[in-house]
C-alpha cells in the first residue's frame, strides 16, 4: 500500500477544517451567553439571534468550516478527514479556558489529551484507501481524456 503525501493546499484544507469549526462553535457560544433564553416555541428570538454580531461570525466560520470539509471529503476517505476534526476539542479548550474564561475539569483535559492521542494514530496512515481499479470507479476528466481513441 502506498503512502501518498498531502500537497501544501491539502495541508490548508485540512487546517481550516480544525480551526473553523472550533472557532465557530466559541462565536456561537461567545454570543449566545449575551441572549436571552431561546425556545423554538419562539422562532423570532432565533431569527434575532442569528443576525447578532458574535452569532453570524460563528455561523460564517460554521460556514467555511463545512466548504473545507466538503473539500477534504473529495480526496480522503471520512476516517482520515473525520479524525482531523476531533484536533478541534483541543482548539474549544484553550478557547473556552482562556477567552470565554470556562472552568474545564481535569478529566476533560485528559479527554482531550486521549483524542489528541488517537489523532496522531490515524494521521500516520494514508488519507485515501487504494482499491482496484475497475470499470465503476470513478475517472477524473484527464484520465478519461486519455482513455479515449485517438
């Protein structure tokens, strides 16, 4: 089985699927503490909610984080792309701990020193699974160019 190395913009890609959805998920959390109590019963509060400063940057960074995911989807298989998700509890710890001041327990730090853990384990394997080729397999254009009689 062969290793294939990840090219500078797949480490980006990668990159900004660990940091956009942390990132995120603190402005979510940054502006919610700010709003009242929210009840679906009441969907004009939601509807308020989203168009406050701190809550539509988290959702934009949500945004970019699901492009980035996507991205990532399209050249390595989800048990590669999922784990680089899960560097993101370290980013929502730190985060958490020192900008939006939250007490976190010694046991969530030693979960999150576990996954870290189990993250550098599935980074040493390869992001996309080699299979046979075979007539089902999916062609990029380039290969079907050169598939062509000429």
């Amino acid at each position: 089985m062969a290793h294939h190395k990840l090219s500078p913009r797949q480490y980006m890609i990668l990159t900004l699927v660990a940091v956009c959805a942390p990132l995120g998920d603190t402005c979510l959390s940054r502006g919610m503490t700010h709003m009242p109590h929210i009840s679906l019963a009441a969907p004009g509060t939601l509807i308020a909610a989203v168009f406050t400063p701190w809550i539509a940057l988290g959702i934009a960074l949500l945004i970019g984080f699901f492009a980035s995911y996507l991205t990532a989807l399209s050249w390595a298989d989800l048990t590669f792309v999922l784990p680089a998700t899960a560097f993101g509890n370290v980013i929502v710890a730190l985060l958490s701990r020192f900008w939006l001041r939250e007490a976190i327990s010694l046991e969530r730090w030693a979960g999150i020193v576990l996954i870290t853990v189990g993250v550098g384990f599935v980074a040493q394997g390869p992001p996309l699974t080699e299979r046979p080729a075979d007539a089902n397999t999916k062609k990029s254009p380039v290969e079907i160019e050169e598939a062509l009689p000429r």
